[in-house]
C-alpha cells in the first residue's frame, strides 16, 4: 500500500511538472525594434525626394524626457538625406512604448529606390 501512495505521488508532480513545462511564455518586443518601427513609420509621412534614393544612413538617437526623440549623430555620405531624417524624427514624439533614457540606439535606415 505504501509503495502505491509514493508512486501515485510520483505520477502526480512528473504530470505538474510537465504541464508547467509546456505553458506559453509571452515575450514582449525589444524596445529596439519598437523604436525603429516608429522611426519608420515617422519617416513614411513625408514625401521621399528622388535625390535621396539608394542612399544609406547610420543614425544614433537617444529619448529624453516625456518620450521625445533626439538625433545625435547621422552618418551619411547623402547631405540632402541627413536633412530629410532630421526634418522628419528630430524632437518628434514617440508613440508608445517605455523607453530607457541615456541609452544610444543606432538605426540603420537605407531609402529604397523605386
């Protein structure tokens, strides 16, 4: 009879811990990826001049205070899309998201050609 009980307790936390095993984790996105999908969706609602297509820019930003967006470095040999991205995302608000102040975000931005 003993052996029955332990047994049966045995059966009964190998099933707990299986079931436990197999329970969906939710996974929030990095706040990276949340930060360049807004970028990107800032600089979609501005007319894309054809001077700058095909270009490529590296661009720091960091979020201060109240969630603005601040540029503090684009590396481009393009003048005319530095002037675009700045025009477009510097001292932007962003959307949503909590964002870490005094953290450096690089994004790489590359303008499609049509």
């Amino acid at each position: 009879m003993k052996k029955a009980v332990y047994i049966l307790i045995l059966v009964m936390a190998l099933g707990i811990n299986y079931g436990m095993a197999n329970t969906p984790v939710k996974h929030k996105p990095k706040i990276s990826k949340v930060l360049t999908s807004q970028i990107y969706q800032m600089l979609g609602e501005y007319e894309v001049p054809n001077d700058i297509r095909g270009a490529k820019a590296e661009v720091r930003v960091a979020v201060d205070k109240g969630n603005y967006l601040r540029i503090l470095s684009i590396e481009t040999d393009n003048a005319q899309l530095d002037k675009y991205i700045r025009s477009a995302i510097d001292f932007e608000r962003l959307a949503k998201g909590s964002f870490e102040q005094g953290v450096v975000y690089r994004i790489p931005i590359e303008v499609a050609k049509k």
